[in-house]
C-alpha cells in the first residue's frame, strides 16, 4: 500500500509539472522515510548523490555529448543530407530516403534523440516540401524516425544508461542497435518508395563532378564513426575509450574544416555540461526511488504474482510493451527508463528473456511514446523548427509509428536480429 501511495504522488508530481528528475528524488526519499526511517534516508542520500554517478562508465555519456555537439557546430548534418540528395535525390522516393540516410548517418555521430531531431527538422523538411511532399509526411517522417535511429544505431545515449542501470556490457547494447536500426532504415526507405510514387515529387539530377566534391567535408567523420564501432566491436577499447577518441576526432576535424572556433567550441562544452547535468539528475533520482522500490519488495512480489498468475511469458512481455507505449506518453524517454526498470527488469530476467534484445526493445519504445502526445516532445521540436503545426507533424507521424510497432514486432518474434552481432563479439 505505501509503494502504490508513492507511485501515486509520483505522477501526481508530474502531472504538476516536476521535472522527472526531482520527482524521482522526492517520491523515493518520502518513500523510503516513511519505510525505513531518517536514519536509512540521511545515509542514502549522503552516499548515493555521489556513488550513483561515479563510475568510469559513466563517462561515457559527457564525451559522446560533446562529440554530437562539436559535429553539430562543424554543421556536418548539412554535409551529409547534402551529399545523400545530390547521390540518391533523383530516385524515386530519393529525397525521403536521403532524409532516413541522413537521420541514421547523424544518428551514429550524436546518439541524441532531441538534437538529431530539431537539427534534421531545420534541414530536411524545407527541402522535401519543396520538391512536392507533404507537409504532414515530410514532418512526420522526421519525427518520428530521426529520433529512433538516433538512439537505436550506436552510439546510443538511452542504451549507455540501460546498460549501467542494469549492468550490461554497454559495448553489447551499442553493437546490438546496429542491425535494428539498419533494418528500421530498410523498412521505411520501402515505404517512402510507395507513397512517393503517388506523389509529384521532381528533384534535379546533380552532375558527377558536383557529387564526387559534395564528399570532401563529410569522409573524415564517417571514417570517425567506423573506427568507434570497429574498436566497441573488437574490443580493442571500452565504450568510454570509444567516446573519448570520438570527441577528440570531431573536435580535430571541425578544427581541420575551419568549421569550429573558439566561441564554437566554449558553447558545445556548456551544452554538454547542461545535458549532461539534467541526466545526471534524473540518474540520481533514479537510484533513490529504485531503492524504496527494494526496501518495499515490491519488484520481488510483482515476479512472485505474475508466477502464480499463470499467464505465459508471451503475455507478460505484451503487457509490458503495452505499458511502455502508455507511459512513454507522458514521461520523456530518460525518466521512463529510470523509473520502470526496478519494477520491469526483474520480472524479463526471471522469465528468461536476453537483456540485450530487451534494451533494443525498451528504446524503440519509449522513442514511440516521443511522438505521441501528451508530451511527445519530438513532435513540438519538429513542428517548431519546420513551422508545421503540432497537429499536422502528429497526423504525418501515425504510418511511421505503425513502422516503428512492426519493427518492434519483428524483433520479438526473431531476437537474433538484435544478438547476432553482439554474439559474434
């Protein structure tokens, strides 16, 4: 009774507005007063604000930060969609699936959910309007996938934090989204064929000297993002390790272009820190209600009553998907993370499931619920960078979310999508 007490003033926080982070913190620390007493919670948060965010994978999470943000100054997203459009533009359905291309591409340079989204937003969506899509699916294509393949194809900001929360190998979780955003990208590239066709959508044909010189700005960074995959792969270095060369090589080669200076550079390292400062938070506050949650039993009883339920594992793991997509409705992709996995974690380890394909899995959904309203934060980005109302951008994003589902959908019934390569490591 008192861990459903908590969890009711828990959204009744957030309904008030309370950022997820502090929420956490108040509803965990009230929780656990009123469980254990003022001795257990003075000596929980006297240890827990430092030890919840001290440890060297953690770094991880500033260092591929700052690589999205020194990429975002060197304004290499402009350099890669432009590079797709004048290759692929032509095509039927080129510009659409330049835009995917581009949104994977940018995804593996910034693992960021909300700054691939508005950047793509600004880049892409004018462009597609102006060779004769829909306003409605230009924006909700950007929406809805930009985010996705930001977080699912390494490196992977959601995936890192999974990883700590839950103590997998974060190299493993960052392999494991490279064939499931692949696939997504396979998926969506078909689709934006088939509705192009019944669109009049004309894009010029660029010269081949025009396209072979689009090149010169954008290689270093895609032999950047190959080298971070193929040392997480072999393991010839940590994630963090991975993170701290991909910093340092988009800084060397924004410097290299001439697209960073030093204003550039001071802005990029006190983004990072604001980012990183809010997650760190939400971190913290994680712990702290994860805690109460474990001085309540509460997880241990869940497990013990779906046991006793007889329900199949099939069942339970629909249930909890549909639980996400609920709740990623409300709370932002972080906090819904933080604030299930206490609760939903034990009960996929107990019946059996891979924890690496759940975490593919838990990102995929909770990126769905960033584009459903209430809070659908992607969609406010996007239709304020693209000047599409919120309505149109929601309407365009309904065919891509049903994409999203069927992806999910496909790696439930074949997980080996998503273990292949992390098995092979």
């Amino acid at each position: 009774m008192l861990a459903l007490f908590i969890i009711a003033l828990l959204i009744i926080l957030l309904f008030l507005g309370m950022p997820i982070g502090f929420t956490l913190i108040v509803a965990g620390s009230i929780g656990i007063y009123l469980t254990d007493g003022i001795d257990t919670l003075s000596s929980m948060l006297s240890t827990t604000v430092y030890s919840s965010v001290n440890g060297f994978t953690f770094t991880t999470i500033p260092l591929f930060i700052l690589m999205a943000h020194f990429i975002s100054k060197s304004q290499i997203a402009e350099d890669l969609y432009d590079v797709l459009v004048k290759w692929i533009g032509h095509l039927p359905g080129g510009v659409g699936i330049s835009t995917v291309a581009a949104s994977a591409g940018f995804g593996a340079l910034s693992g960021s959910s909300v700054a691939a989204t508005s950047i793509m937003s600004k880049i892409t969506i004018p462009e597609m309007i102006k060779i004769g899509y829909k306003d409605s699916f230009a924006a909700g294509l950007v929406a809805t996938t930009t985010g996705t393949l930001a977080v699912v194809i390494p490196p992977s900001v959601p995936l890192i934090i999974y990883g700590v929360q839950t103590e997998n190998s974060i190299g493993k979780l960052l392999i494991a989204g490279v064939l499931p955003g692949l696939l997504l990208a396979v998926i969506l590239s078909v689709y934006i064929i088939y509705v192009s066709r019944k669109m009049n959508t004309n894009n010029e044909k660029h010269s081949w000297k025009s396209r072979w010189s689009s090149l010169r700005n954008i290689w270093a960074m895609i032999l950047l993002v190959l080298i971070i995959v193929l040392v997480i792969y072999f393991g010839w270095g940590t994630s963090t390790e991975a993170a701290a060369f991909g910093a340092l090589g988009a800084l060397v080669i924004g410097l290299v272009i001439k697209r960073l200076n030093f204003n550039s550079i001071v802005e990029a390292l006190i983004e990072t820190v604001e980012q990183t400062s809010m997650i760190f938070i939400i971190i913290l506050g994680g712990h702290i209600f994860a805690y109460f949650i474990t001085l309540t039993g509460l997880g241990q009883n869940i497990i013990t009553s779906i046991a006793e339920s007889g329900l199949s594992k099939w069942t339970v793991l629909f249930l909890i998907i549909f639980a996400y997509l609920i709740i990623g409705c409300f709370i932002d992709a972080i906090g819904s993370l933080l604030l299930t996995l206490p609760l939903v974690y034990p009960v996929i380890i107990d019946l059996n499931f891979d924890p690496i394909w759940f975490g593919i899995i838990v990102v995929l959904l909770l990126e769905i619920g960033l584009v459903t309203p209430p809070v659908g934060i992607n969609l406010f980005i996007t239709s304020d960078y693209s000047k599409v109302s919120v309505k149109n951008v929601f309407l365009g994003s309904i065919p891509f979310i049903f994409i999203l589902l069927l992806t999910v959908i496909i790696l439930v019934i074949f997980p080996q999508i998503a273990l292949f390569l992390p098995g092979n490591m």
